[in-house]
C-alpha cells in the first residue's frame, strides 16, 4: 500500500474514533439533558403536592379558627342576652302580681259598693281596711331603655385587608435553593459534609443539615449552625447515605428550600477503642472513652491500625479532669504494655499541658493546653528519602494542630508503616475523649 493510502486510511481511522468520542460526549450530554429534565419536572409536582397540601391546611385552620371566633362571639351575646334579661323577667313577675292583686281588690271594691250602706257596712269597712293595708301608690321602677343593654356587633372591616395582605404575600416559589451541598469526604465511620452559597443575593444565618440511610423514608437533623460543614458520624460502612442541606436568611424565621440530596457513602471502618482496659469507660460504638475512678493506669490504644498517612486522625476533648505532664494524645507504631503515657519511643503525641512528645522526647515548640471542646488534629504524610528497605530512611511528616495553631516536624522511623495505632492516657479521672 502506498504512503498515501496508508496515511488516508490512519486519517480515516482517527476521523472514525473522533467520530465515536463525539458521539459518546453527546450521548452523556443528552442523558444529562433527561436528568435535568427529570428534575425539574418531579420537583415542580413535588412543589404543587407541597402547596395544594399546605394551603388545603391553612384553610381548614382558618375555618377552625373562624368557628372558634364565632361560637365565642356567639356564647358572650347569650351570656349579656341571659344576664340582662333575668332583671327584667323578676320585675315582669312583680308588676303581673300587682296587677293580679289591683283586680281582686276591684271586684271586692265594686261588689261592696253595690251592696249600699246599711247592713253591708262592715263589708266596707273590710274592704277600706284591706285596701289601706296594700300599698296602692308603690309601683315598681321600670329601666328606660336607654338603660339597658342594646347588643350589636362590632367588626373591624380592616381583617379582611390585613388578611388579604398577608395571603397574597404568603409563600413563595423558588427555582433553586440558595445552597447546595459541595463535597462529601469519606471519613473512617462518618463522612464530611461540606455545602456553599449558590445564591449571590442571599445572606444565610444558620444552616440546617440532614441526613438519612438510602432506604430511610425520613430525614433527621444532624447539625444547626453557621458553619459551613460538618462531620457526621455514626456512619455504617459501605452503607450509601443521602444528604440536604438548607439555610435561614439573616433574620428570618422560615428555612430555604432543601438543596438536592446527594449521595455518598465510607469504605474505611470506624475508629474504636480497645475494650477491656481497666480505668477506661467506653461508649457503645467505642469511639468515646472516659477515664473513671479506677485506680489503674496505662495507656488505652485503638482496636486496630486503624489510621493511615493521608488521612487526618481528630481527637475531641468533652470533658477535662486534672491534667497531668504525663498524660497523652497520639499515635504509635505498636501496642506495647506496661506504659503510663505514650511519651515513649515509636511513638507521637500531645500532653494535656500543650507539650509535643516525639520518640519519648519533648519538643521545643508548644501548642496551647487542651480544654473542654478541644479539637486536637494528627495528619501525616510520606516523606521517602531513600529505599523502603533502608532503616532510618523512612519518615513521616507529622502535623499536629489544636487552637488554631500547629506545629510541623518529620518523624523517623526504622520501618515503614502502613498504619498506625492511636492511643492516650489521663492519669486523672474525668477526662472524655472523642475518636474520628
């Protein structure tokens, strides 16, 4: 074949491949298309769903709330109705009584009189008699009727205006939410969850983060606050996980939309104390331990190797004791018993006093002391400065931060490490530690 055709048939070949990447990049687009499309049309019946339910509400509240009114209004007009009427009753029964007595002392009257003077005389004298002792000039005080109750009913036309107002500004619809959730970090038994602002316009206040197993039905809140992210913990293994996140605008009382949930999920299993050690109480999932009364001392290490360079290893202090110089916050390359403290060889950490312990030997540097809220943070990197095989040319470059300060330094080891243990000691009780 000659040049020509060969390099016709390469051009054809490449041409073919373009071809097929171009059609692949679209096929993605068009697929991102139907997501997008997808979206917005569940989200729009989700958001009528929302409205028609939420004012279907509202207005079974607002008659509920109407008859209430009324059945007051209603029971306060009988009780002035009842209240006004008894008088006028009792006066009724009075005034018909003398009226009853005025035509029984008329006919005794009339028929005495006809009866003419004479032999009837002491039937008038019995009627005169009778008649003097009723008092016939006493008549009962009837109110005027400016004097009593006249009811009506005063309504301020101005509700229906306030109202009106109020409904026609109720509720908005929103085309996105202002914050959308950024990054999920996979961290051994939880996953950081970091979310920003996508609305220009909006000021946020507080931030409201949820969070739910894939095959839950309900989300549940997992931390309120100004920060714009967090570490959720508790959370399984190779488990997917959902998350949303909304925002509460700078003094407003209602929440935004929730963002889009994303999913995510960890692979590296949970950190946990070693169980069993006497003058160490621990939590159910082991990530928190507390140094009680006992007597005992030593040092309380990880279950397993569990940390490894790359990640960072964060311990949250929740509650202080006495401190002690030989107390202790790190890592180590091996278990080894019969220590009171981690300030030992193969071995990093912190005291409670802000002191930096490398191999047993204290640093020049200092971090500041430790208290109740604490975040003390290890990571660690590689630094290879020669064969793997070679002893004293593995390092590990160490940072270890707590209140806003930190201190950098390499640490030497005679072997590489793939992982490392962690571990701490409080000679005190009272001091509660939080692994993640």
């Amino acid at each position: 074949m000659e040049p020509a055709a060969e390099d016709l048939l390469l051009e054809a070949h490449e041409s073919i491949e373009a071809a097929r990447s171009y059609r692949r990049e679209l096929q993605q687009r068009l697929r991102g298309l139907h997501q997008a499309r997808k979206q917005i049309k569940e989200s729009a019946a989700l958001t009528r769903d929302v409205l028609e339910q939420h004012f279907s509400d509202l207005k079974g509240t607002l008659r509920k709330l109407l008859d209430e009114r009324l059945m007051a209004l209603l029971q306060e007009v009988d009780t002035i109705e009842q209240e006004s009427i008894k008088p006028l009753d009792e006066c009724q029964k009075l005034i018909e009584h003398g009226v009853s007595t005025a035509d029984d002392l008329l006919q005794e009257g009339e028929s005495a009189v006809q009866g003419g003077v004479g032999d009837e005389n002491e039937t008038l004298c019995s009627f005169t008699k009778k008649a003097s002792h009723i008092q016939l000039d006493s008549l009962p005080e009837v109110p005027s009727l400016v004097d009593v109750p006249c009811l009506s009913a005063q309504l301020d036309d101005c509700l229906l205006t306030i109202l009106k107002n109020q409904i026609f500004s109720h509720g908005t619809v929103a085309s996105r939410p202002p914050v959308q959730i950024e990054e999920l970090i996979e961290k051994p038994g939880g996953i950081l969850v970091r979310w920003c602002k996508v609305d220009d316009d909006f000021v946020p206040q507080d931030y409201r983060l949820q969070c739910r197993r894939s095959t839950a039905s309900h989300f549940e809140d997992v931390y309120v606050g100004s920060e714009t992210e967090f570490i959720v913990l508790q959370i399984d293994p190779n488990i997917d996980y959902q998350f949303r996140v909304c925002a509460r605008g700078d003094g407003r009382q209602e929440w935004s939309p929730w963002s889009i949930p994303q999913t995510g999920r960890t692979t590296l299993v949970p950190h946990e104390w070693t169980p069993g050690l006497e003058g160490y109480s621990l939590s159910s999932r082991r990530n928190i331990a507390l140094r009680n009364d006992s007597q005992s001392s030593g040092v309380l290490y990880s279950k397993a190797p569990t940390y490894f360079c790359g990640q960072t290893l964060t311990f949250r202090i929740e509650t202080v004791g006495q401190s002690d110089r030989r107390d202790s916050l790190g890592v180590c390359v091996e278990q080894q018993n019969g220590y009171d403290s981690l300030q030992r060889d193969k071995a990093v950490c912190i005291s409670t006093n802000g002191a930096v312990f490398v191999n047993g030997k204290e640093m020049t540097n200092q971090l500041p002391a430790v208290t109740t809220g604490s975040t003390v943070t290890f990571d660690m990197e590689i630094v290879q400065l020669g064969p793997a095989k070679d002893a004293g040319n593995f390092k590990l470059r160490v940072t270890i931060s707590s209140n806003n300060r930190e201190v950098v330094f390499d640490w030497v080891l005679d072997q590489s490490c793939g992982s490392l243990y962690f571990g701490c000691s409080f000679s005190y009780p009272g001091w509660k530690v939080l692994v993640f």
